[in-house]
C-alpha cells in the first residue's frame, strides 16, 4: 500500500495557499549579495549538519516511514543510530563541505568534532523521525526533497517498461542515440536538447493551437520567435539561441493528467500508447512536486539557531586551572558552545502547504534517458553539479521516477545549495568555520544530503539544488547493468518568467520525418494532387520548408545548445553558488 502523501496531516495541517505565489528560481546573481538575502536557506551548523546526516541514513531506506512505525524495526534502526552517534569517525566526510578546510585551526576543530554526538541531538533526530514517520512519510533523506518507493503502481510500472522497450528501446544499433560525449554509457530516448526551439528560425504560433490529435494541422504555420528580453542582472542566465520545449499537462481538480500537446521526439502516433502512461505516471509525481514546492514557499527552520553574541565562555584571567596562558591565546582558541535542539520536537517546524498544480495546465519538459554499463566499461565516472535549464525554462522543480535499476552499485543523487550567511561576532572566522564549515572568501555553499537511486522510487526535488549523480558501478562485472529514469521538468506555474515559455501547443512540429509521415497520408499534403506520391517526392518537398529539420541538423543543433549550456553551468557556478562568498566584514 502507498504512502499518502497527505493520509496523516491533521485536518488543520494545510491552510489555503494562493495558486500565484511566487516561486525562488536560482537564476540570481549573488556575486554582489553581502547580506545574502537571494538565497532560500539558512546556514546549518555543523552540529546540525550531524543530526541531518543521521535523518538522511535513515530517511533514504526502501519503505522508511512504514518501517519506522513497525515497533520492531524502529527498534533496531534507532540502535543502529545510537551506534552511529557515538561513532566519530562517519561525522568526517558529511560535513566535508567545498570550502576546503584549510585554515590551521581546521585540525583543532577536527579533534573537536571527533566525539560522540550529544544526547540531546540524538534525541532530537528520533523525536523527528516518529513524527515525520506518520504525518510526513514522503520526506527524502535530505530536507526539501519528497520520495515514495511504491508511487507508481507496479502495473504500471510493467506497462512503461514494455511500451519503452517495445516503442523505443528495440530498435537497430544504429537507430540508437547515445547522447554526445557520453562515451555510449547515457542512452537518450526523449531527450529535450534535440529539435529545441531556435531562436531566429522556429515558427512560433500567435496562439496555442496545437494538440496532440492535430499536432501536424499547423505544419509550418506561425512566425520565427526572436530571442527573449530581460532585466540586465537576468540576461547572463538567458540564451540567446535555444529553449527546451516543454508539453502542457491539463491537471483537473481530481489531480488526473492529459497531455494536450506533443511531447518533443515523442511522435503522437507512433508513440500514442505512450501519452496516456507517460500522464499516469505524472500524476503519481504531482503529490510529490506539491510538496516540494509547498516547502519550497514555506523553508524549514534550523533546528539549532545560536546566537554567536554568546557562544563563547568567558575569559577569565584570575582561574587558578588556566586553560590559556593570554587573552591571545584563548582568543584564538576559544570554542563556540553551539546550542542544544529544543527538547521536544517543533512540530510547527514540518507544517507547510502543499502548492495547489491541481485545476489548472501545466508547462513540463519531459525526458527519458538510461545509463548503461557493461563489463568492458564498468564504471560510470559521475555527473557534474547543476541546475536545469536556463532562465528561459524557468524550471522550479524535476520529478525522477527510477523505472529500472539492475546489478550497479548504490548510485546517489547528490544535493548541495547556497545559504544565507550566519549571523557573526566581528572578525570570528574561528568561531563560523567552527561552527558552520564556511570560511572567509570561500563560497556560502554547503552539502544537503543524497538520495539513492532504486527501482520503483519515484524523487521530487527543487531546481534551487545543485545535484549530480555520484560515481557507480556495476555490482557483478561480468554482466551489464543500468540506471533508467524518466525526468519531469516542471516550468514555474506562477511567474510571469513561466509564462514566457514558449510550450509545443504553438510550436508546429520541427522534425522532418514527422512532417514526411504526416504528408504521405492520404488528405493531408498541403497541395492538390490527384495522386499519391512517392515518399522520396515527398521528402524533397519537406526538405524546402524552412521550419523542418533533419536529424542530422538537429544533432548539430543539439552540439550548440550543449556548448552553451556548458558554459551556462560555469556561469551558475560562477554567480550563484561560488558568487557569494563568506566576508567577515567590519560591523
């Protein structure tokens, strides 16, 4: 039986949110942000960072809410915990952060920190996971992230895996399109970077027409788009060139999905057994991107909160048992006394509203992809960290669902994000590194946690993450392996930057193949002839319409819009996760 997403909130848990709230995209230039005020999230202490470590260890288990609140198994994973607590050596490289700890007292602190984690953290995690165990069970191993194992019901989950195998995986050899630089390890099935809108070149419709049933009534129609116009602190995170196309998903009341426009490289009648599932699916996420996008509105407090105006005893020159020879010297090595979690668990804390998708259309990107790995090539060497899509998607949100997972070792999806600067005593860079792992002029950018790929585990994350998938490999290397998703991109729903993506429903479709399928059926080529004609006629006739592209030209394309994207995540990096740096400046 599935997890309810909303199955154990009390009744009063969810007060009305407004469907137009605004929503943090991550496109925003902190280089300038001394006050970090662009970012969603608050430091976490290194204190904190250990109970989430211990959240995350158990929160990523198959089924963990369900086994939690079996008595038995709460007993014995909460033993496994108390061990992990009293154990320093696993603390090390969850709170390893990417600021590279290089200061002299980085040793000091090391020792510091090598002890058992305080009972009152201890407590505090167990008294988290009783209550999220039954009033928040889709919460992921790390915060803001929402997951179910069984979200997709395994009927389901058998019709995708036939119809993908049997619409788009068997196929020649060479009809497979491995995606570029890959070294044939990553598989694109749907992928949105082929057949993208073109700036300059993609005809554009004045109004949504298109649909599914009368995708290719509109061939050729509408005008060329010209590149977008924003503000200029936007316009390094706008593309001049290129923007994935997303479908609209009608969502009604009842949370049931229908694709009205075609999915880009999804054909609408070869692949028409794959729309309906391809929508089931999706409602299975929508609970999911509700929730994280309802916390995404609403952040989660810290569970520690110090004040670093009293973090620190007292220097006193008179003790007889002198810790410090000199004010220097315990001004130097003095230590924070970070404070304990409440006693009893903040309830308030985890109450937040999902944000409403429900009634209304939404614009998602949808992509379906495989990693393979086999014996001669065992290993798949990582991804790099990232955002989705540029400003010209405005994504907010992706939804994975894992529909395939066979002989690899555990492969994580990792998490990490820029945070707001802590509060500081002037100068106290010992006291923030001891504290927080941030450094001075090092990036405000801390670790968030993982969630493990597993077959059936459906993920919902917010596009304010930076994510990559961790390096694996194949568990028994004398036979192949693989990891299979299927991706949803959620375009802000709420934003006039949402309302700006240009969707298929007034994209005509740009393939030349299916522009040639369309025309060589009887009644639909645009011209009078008395006749059928030859499908090599035809082609030559598709091949003069500006608006259709070859597939040899949409890879070429599909080359440009990964060198720009490239440079793109180099230019996320730049501003908005490294843009802002810890300043311990003057007050």
């Amino acid at each position: 039986m599935s997890e309810n997403p909303r199955s154990h909130a009390p009744a009063d848990e969810y007060p009305p949110i407004s469907p137009t709230a605004p929503l943090p995209l991550p496109f925003v230039d902190r280089t300038d942000d001394f006050e970090g005020d662009t970012s969603v999230y608050p430091a976490r202490t290194r204190r904190e960072q250990r109970m989430c470590a211990l959240l995350n260890a158990v929160r990523d288990k198959p089924f963990w809410a369900r086994k939690w609140r079996t008595a038995e198994i709460r007993a014995k994973l909460a033993a496994e915990i108390k061990e992990q607590a009293a154990n320093a050596e696993w603390i090390v490289p969850v709170v390893a952060s990417l600021n590279n700890e290089d200061d002299e007292d980085d040793a000091d602190i090391g020792r510091i920190l090598r002890g058992a984690m305080p009972d009152a953290d201890l407590d505090y995690v167990l008294q988290e996971l009783d209550w999220q165990a039954e009033h928040l069970p889709t919460i992921a191993g790390t915060d803001g992230v929402f997951a179910l194992d069984d979200a997709v019901p395994d009927d389901l989950r058998a019709l995708l895996v036939a119809q993908v195998f049997d619409l788009l995986e068997n196929v020649p050899d060479h009809y497979k399109d491995w995606h570029p630089r890959s070294n044939n390890q990553v598989l694109d099935l749907v992928h949105p970077s082929l057949y993208p809108l073109v700036y300059g070149r993609t005809r554009v419709l004045d109004q949504p027409t298109t649909s599914v049933d009368d995708w290719c009534k509109y061939i050729s129609g509408g005008t060329p788009t010209q590149p977008p116009t924003g503000a200029p602190d936007q316009s390094r995170f706008l593309s001049q060139q290129f923007q994935w196309l997303p479908s609209e998903f009608a969502v009604d009341k009842d949370g049931k999905v229908a694709i009205t426009s075609y999915v880009n490289n999804l054909h609408p009648e070869r692949h028409a057994a794959l729309y309906p599932t391809l929508a089931r699916v999706f409602e299975c996420a929508l609970p999911l991107l509700e929730q994280v996008l309802g916390r995404l509105v609403s952040w989660t407090p810290l569970r520690i909160d110090p004040t670093p105006w009293n973090w620190y005893d007292r220097y006193d020159p008179t003790a007889t048992d002198q810790k410090y020879t000199s004010l220097n010297d315990w001004y130097q090595k003095r230590i924070p006394n970070l404070p304990d979690p409440p006693r009893e668990y903040a309830v308030a804390r985890n109450v937040f509203t999902p944000y409403p998708l429900r009634g209304r259309t939404l614009k998602v990107i949808t992509k379906l992809a495989s990693i393979h790995l086999t014996p001669a090539d065992p290993t798949y060497s990582g991804g790099s960290w990232h955002i989705e899509g540029m400003l010209n998607e405005s994504i907010v949100a992706t939804a994975l669902y894992y529909w395939d997972v066979d002989n690899i070792t555990d492969s994580r999806l990792e998490f990490r994000t820029g945070v707001k600067p802590p509060e500081y005593e002037q100068s106290d860079d010992r006291g923030i590194a001891f504290g927080y792992a941030l450094y001075r002029d090092k990036p405000l950018v801390q670790p968030w946690g993982h969630v493990t790929a597993r077959q059936g585990r459906m993920v919902a994350f917010p596009n304010m993450f930076q994510h990559h998938v961790a390096p694996f490999e194949l568990a028994d290397k004398t036979c192949g392996g693989c990891r299979k998703i299927v991706a949803f991109f959620v375009v802000d729903p709420s934003s006039t930057e949402g309302g700006k993506v240009v969707s298929t429903a007034q994209v005509p479709p740009q393939q030349a193949e299916w522009i040639a399928d369309a025309w060589a059926k009887e009644g639909r080529f645009p011209l009078a002839v008395d006749k059928e004609l030859p499908r090599e006629l035809i082609e030559k006739v598709v091949a003069e319409v500006d608006s259709a592209m070859s597939l040899d030209e949409a890879k070429k394309v599909r080359l440009a819009l990964m060198d720009e994207r490239s440079v793109a995540v180099e230019t996320v990096e730049e501003l908005v996760f490294k843009g802002a740096v810890y300043n311990l400046c003057e007050h």
